[in-house]
C-alpha cells in the first residue's frame, strides 16, 4: 500500500519542486469544483440590458426550476456599466438602464438563493464599448485592478467573467489576467474567475477557475471565423480535455438552448456534450419564456449530473468513423465502473451509433440507461447500439455488472463501489484493497443494496491514523435519508483494523446505499468492507443471557462475562451506545469478563471460525 507518511513526503517534495521551478498548476483558490452553472445575459440581449428585466430573469430562475437543477450564477455580461468612471475612479452602474446601482441588483440576486456576476475586461474598454463607445471610456480594468476588485466584492459579486478587448499598448495578456487574479484574491470575497480571451493559453489553469476555449458561440450548427457553431466550439474544445479537473475548467462558451437557430436535436447535442465535457453550464436564452422542450433539455436533472460528477474529468471521443462519434465521461473515478456515453451523428440522416464497452473500459455485463428517454434499458454485453437522429446525441449512463440487487447482510468490499467522489483504493494489509484518501464531504455510492425486511445496525472495519471523521449513512441521494452516523477515531495507524458498529434507523428494501464523511483532518478514515445486520440480538433486561449459537453473555456486578460454549478460539469486541470501541479481544478460548464503566446498553460483536453473533446488552 501507499503509506500516507511516504505520500506526504513525497508530496512536500514536488510541492517544493514545483514552488522552485515557478510553476503552479492550478489556481487552487477552492472555488467552482464542478463546473459553474448559470445564466448569462449576453446570447439573448447582447448590450440591451437593464435592471428590471434582470430582476424578471432573477425571479424566472427560481420559478421556472433552474436553481433548483442547480444554475445558480445569474451573470450580467457587457454594458451594465456607464461609460465613465466616478469621481473616485470606481465603475458604476450605467445610471439610466440600472437607477439602483448593483449593490442593490445584487442584494435583489442574493435574496432568491441566487449568486451574482459581472463582467469586466483586462484593457482600456469592454469589447462593446470598444466597438461603440467614447476613446477613453475607462471601462477596462487596466491598471485600476484591484480598485475593481475591491468594488466588485462591496457589491456582493460571485462571479467575475473577464474580457480581452481594447489591451493597453505594450501591455501583456497574461500579466493582466494574473492581476486581476491576484486582485481577487486580495479582495476580501470568493469570486470565481472565468477568463475569457477566446483561445486557450497554457497558463490559464493557474490563472482562472475558467478560460474560454474557442471565439464566441453563435446560435447556428456550425459557423466558421470569429464564431463559432455548436459543432467548431466542441471540436475545438475537445483537444483540451486533459487540462480539466474539479476548479479547473475549459470553457466552449455559453448555451444558445432555447435562442431559436438550431433545431431541437442539435440543442440537445449541444447540452449532451457540454455535459460529457464538463463545460461549464451557463445558460443564455430568455428564461422568462421558455417552451416544455426547452425546459426538458436544460432541466434534464439526469443529464446535469453527468456534468457536475464531482470525479470533475472532461469526457474525451473514442471512436469516430463517417461522422458517427461514440464519446465517454468516466463517473467517479477514471477508472470506475460508471461512464456516461454520448453517441452524436453528425451527418444528414438518421443513423444506429454502436458503442463497445472494450472501448470505455468495461468488461462483462452492463447495465444501461437511457438519460434522455430516462428509462432503463436492462443487461447487454459486449455493445449497444442505438438509432440517433440526424445532429442528434443519445446520452447513456453505463454501468458495469448486472443490475441484480448487493445484499445488505453479506460484506461488502468498500472498493466495489458504483460511485466516489475523490477517494481512492489501496492494497490492504488484510488482503484485497480498501478505500482511502477520505476526505471532508467525500461519499462513495453502493447501487441497489437490498436490506430485505430490515437493517438496524451497520458493522464496517476501519482503520485511522489520524483524528478521524464521521460516516453518514444515507438513502438513495447525498440529501436522502439520514440512517444512522458513526464516527470513528484513530485506530492507531492506516493499516491498524477495527471493527466498528452502530444502530440504524431501520432501513428495509432496495436502496442505492450512500457511505458520505465528515471530518476536519486531511484524511479521515479508511475503510476495508462494511455490512448490515438484522436487528441486535437480545432486549433491554436487568442481566440478559442471549443463546444464539456459540456464546453466552450476561452482565453483573458492573461487568460483562462471555462465556464460550465451544471450545474453539474466538475474537470479541465491545462497543459502547454511541457505537464507539470499548475493547477488542483476539483468539481467546475461555470466558470472558469486560468490566464497564456506567450504566447503558453494550453491543458485543463475537467472531469464530467465520461465525458472527452480535449482541446486545443492558447493564444497569
Ligand atoms: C466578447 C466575449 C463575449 C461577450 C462580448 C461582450 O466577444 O467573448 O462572450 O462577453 O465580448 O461584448
């Protein structure tokens, strides 16, 4: 196994060589981990926008169910602002089209559960006042960087799009952006910063949260020059899927979903693939208006959650042969059991669009839905093949093994998961692996875990070198059920195991089972399999004798006594209520007597030759 110490090690000693060789790698300011959605106002208004139709988008994006899908960044673009300056040098709202200023839109934003952005640019003028306005302006951020950041944090800003028109003479691109990083940074605000200069530079990712990939989107299938069809900002895109990762975006521009160009088959490409290349989600049609085959396509929560996988990796193209494209998104880890597939004809007709599963990575049955038709579509092996309409993309969500049901009741190997966020696995010191690398809100997913009549405990063997960190047992969703919790302190070492266990609310039938971790030290727990039981044996009484098998337990005198009925050597350990260890005894023959502090119920957890009982006692 990777021992932490080495990792940690090794980890200062390329954090010292990357300092050294003046190279950071990302931008690391702990913002946009999946990629930002929203909505932004340039694709629909252009320069004609104004304070009461963006409090109209601002109450759309609750009502129409866009927040709730998760576009949460309401985002004015180009000429919010009054083409002067104030007295003080510090922009301003354009006094006319936004007479309250944006302390108060942005006041107005926040107070739907919204988060507010704003446009800006690294020269003397924003490109529209550039194109039309007064020499001399003063829109541009050059020079006055940090004053502007500043002003963007009093009024409230989240989010800062940031354009590459009118440079100051002499002036360097690069060194502009990382100013107005910095200024960022020393603003007093977390802002996200998306740099848009139309093309990617290598220095970007230490830049920028994001940085446009391509010149600006058109409302059209395929344009060539300056403006780019749906079909030129994903080819373009697509060469840069390796700079991607949680913070880190490529940015094909924003949605034209909904602004009446293309037809409903290529808006759904357009979403499809934006969503298996992690592109950013910004939304760019009137929301106030939108017709049920929009909504369907930018709400489709199936689809959005390819593109917010939290794993954050930019799905690449596998195949392509006579305009027919098979492309995939791992889910959760690159080499997960879990990819998202898009099929996308580019050609006139109708055509079937086969994807290999050799192609993305798994082997053996499969199981497959259909995210569009939001159906399953049961077990294939080997491929799959579907009919996609001409400019169209069928998204699919694949799994690997059968659909059939986990049982609750049998081990589970924690590193057969169907999902993670971040973790990893490691060779364990048992044998096999376990899952490591647990960090504060990471979660792994379990599909279709089935508690048949009833789970009311969960035993889990674990190990921890540090302060440890709470597991949350969850239903279904990182917002489902709540069953039960335990929280787990040092064991001593990363390798150093230990069975742990605690009550459940009762969990019956087939859930998708959700392990998610709390903690505040770097690394919180590592866990090598875990499984439910039915109930604990034994009811609350004075002294209880439990006959199940192989052991018999009572308490007195402030003690309890486990007295083996055969003689073969066992193992035992004993947990307080709140499911914390209490002591561990390995390859024991006789009885047993564990004397315990205070009163309250006892769980012990027997062990021989593979035979598990567990109990539960009252000492009173
Ligand atoms: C540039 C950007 C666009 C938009 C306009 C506004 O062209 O690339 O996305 O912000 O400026 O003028």
């Amino acid at each position: 196994m990777v021992n932490k110490k080495s990792y940690f090690t090794f980890s200062c000693i390329a954090v010292f060589f990357f300092c050294c060789a003046h190279q950071v790698e990302a931008l690391e300011n702990g913002l946009a981990k999946t990629p930002p959605m929203g909505w932004n106002s340039w694709n629909i208004f252009h320069e004609n926008i104004n304070e009461n139709q963006i409090k109209g988008i601002a109450d759309a994006m609750v009502s129409s169910g866009m927040k709730d899908a998760g576009y949460i960044y309401l985002n004015l673009d180009d000429n919010w602002m009054a083409t002067s300056r104030d007295a003080n040098g510090k922009l301003r709202a354009d006094p006319t089209r936004f007479p309250g200023g944006m302390k108060a839109l942005g006041d107005y934003i926040h107070s739907k559960g919204l988060k507010f952005g704003i446009y800006g640019d690294r020269g003397l003028r924003t490109c529209h006042h550039y194109h039309t306005g007064p020499v001399g302006s003063g829109s541009g951020s050059f020079g006055k960087e940090q004053l502007d950041a500043n002003t963007f944090a009093e009024w409230g800003v989240d989010y800062l799009k940031y354009d590459n028109c009118d440079p100051s003479p002499g002036s360097n691109m690069r060194q502009d952006y990382e100013r107005m990083r910095d200024a960022l940074a020393n603003c007093g605000r977390d802002i996200v910063f998306s740099i848009c200069a139309w093309e990617f530079q290598p220095w970007m990712p230490a830049a920028g949260n994001l940085w446009r990939t391509t010149g600006d989107i058109t409302d059209k299938w395929s344009s060539s020059g300056f403006f780019h069809g749906i079909i030129e900002c994903i080819d373009k895109n697509a060469t840069l899927a390796t700079h991607a990762k949680p913070g880190a975006w490529n940015d094909p521009d924003m949605l034209q979903i909904g602004n009446g160009g293309c037809t409903t088959e290529e808006y759904r490409t357009h979403m499809s693939m934006w969503c298996i290349m992690a592109s950013p989600l910004i939304a760019g049609n009137d929301i106030r208006n939108m017709s049920q085959t929009i909504k369907d396509i930018l709400l489709n929560r199936e689809v959005i959650a390819v593109n917010q996988d939290p794993a954050g990796i930019q799905g690449t193209r596998v195949k392509a042969s006579n305009g027919l494209e098979v492309w995939c998104k791992p889910l959760g880890s690159v080499n997960g059991t879990t990819k998202a597939v898009a099929l996308l004809n580019r050609n006139g007709s109708a055509q079937s669009i086969t994807v290999n599963f050799s192609d993305i990575g798994l082997s053996g049955t499969v199981s497959i839905r259909d995210l569009w038709a939001k159906s399953d579509k049961g077990s294939f092996s080997g491929s799959y093949s579907m009919m996609v309409p001409s400019h169209g993309t069928g998204m699919l969500k694949i799994t690997s093994g059968p659909a059939e049901p986990i049982s609750a009741f049998t081990k589970i190997e924690a590193e057969n998961f169907s999902l993670q966020s971040g973790i990893q696995t490691e060779t364990c010191s048992e044998g096999g692996e376990n899952i490591g690398y647990i960090q504060n809100a990471d979660y792994v997913v379990y599909n279709n875990v089935d508690f048949g009549d009833g789970a009311e405990s969960f035993i889990a063997r674990v190990s921890c070198g540090s302060n440890g960190g709470t597991i949350e047992i969850l239903l279904d969703s990182l917002t489902g059920h709540l069953a039960g919790s335990y929280s787990v302190t040092t064991t001593g070492g990363w390798q150093t195991w230990i069975d742990v266990t605690c009550t459940i609310a009762r969990i019956t039938g087939k859930h998708d089972l959700y392990l998610r971790f709390t903690g505040t030290d770097q690394y919180l727990m590592n866990i090598n399999w875990f499984h439910f039981d039915s109930g604990i044996v034994g009811t609350k009484q004075r002294a209880v004798t439990v006959r199940k098998g192989d052991f018999k337990t009572e308490t007195r005198n402030g003690a309890i006594t486990i007295t083996p009925l055969k003689h073969n050597r066992y193992s035992m350990s004993v947990f307080g209520s709140d499911g914390r260890l209490i002591t561990i005894r390995d390859n024991m023959v006789d009885k047993v007597s564990v004397p315990v502090k205070s009163r309250g119920i006892y769980v012990i957890k027997l062990s021989c030759e593979g035979h598990v009982e567990t109990k539960k006692v009252s000492v009173y």
